[in-house]
C-alpha cells in the first residue's frame, strides 16, 4: 500500500492512496475487480479508484473512480462511525482500505444503503479535484 499526498499552493492537498490487490471475484462494469485506492482533497470529497481487470489476457486493467453517497432513503447520522465514516465525512466519499473490498460488491446493482456512481475519466475527475482543492 502506497500513498501520495499533492500540495496544492493556497489550496488543500489531494491524497492518492492504494490499496493492496487481490482476488475479489466482484464483478462490475464488464470487469472485475483486482485492486483499488482513495483518491480525495483534505475535508472535501473523496472517490474510490477501482482497476477493473476486463479480461484473462488483460495484464494491466483499467482504472475507473467511483463516488459513493448515501440512497435518499438512509439517515446519514445513523452510518456515522461504520463503514470509516465520521462526522468530518463529505459525500461523495471513498471507502477506505478496510472496507473498499468489503462494500464495493454492492455495486453491482444490489440494494444497498449506498449509491455507487462510476467515472470513466480519471483524468477529468483527477482534474476536477485540482480545482475544488484550489477553492
């Protein structure tokens, strides 16, 4: 597990952790599953970073980032000290190492207290962060 933290001059830092890979079997998005990380800016949001391994001959995968939030139909209070989250929590958020694996099987369209929202272009979202961290 590494992680990178980006200071951002007049602004907050972005943090890019990685998680260690593994075998998940969990199956999203035409891909599985192989590893991940938490990408997000210091007390703003936060995704998860998700290498999707698209097929047997793939040896390097894709990546994706993916907001989590809270279906509409939760009490966000009640969550506060599961799942890594705290009252500092802004939504959209990433899980953490100790439950990315845990609770990214939910997203493959089970209900589940939490709403997964896929973002093809790390790029434009690595970016987007940038500008929020420069607010």
């Amino acid at each position: 597990m590494g992680f990178e933290t980006f200071h951002i001059p007049s602004g907050h830092n972005i943090t890019v952790t990685f998680f260690e890979p593994k075998i998940s079997r969990i199956k999203i998005r035409g891909g599985e599953i192989i590893g991940g990380g938490w990408i997000g800016v210091s007390e703003g949001r936060s995704a998860n970073l998700v290498l999707l391994k698209e097929g047997p001959d793939d040896l390097y995968g894709r990546w994706v980032a993916c907001e989590i939030g809270i279906i509409a139909l939760a009490d966000g209070r009640r969550l506060i000290g599961q799942f890594g989250l705290t009252e500092r929590t802004v939504v959209p958020f990433g899980f953490k190492d100790a439950y990315f694996y845990d609770q990214m099987q939910y997203a493959t369209g089970m209900m589940h207290v939490f709403t997964y929202n896929f973002i093809d272009d790390v790029v434009d979202y690595f970016a987007q962060l940038i500008l929020e961290a420069c607010k």
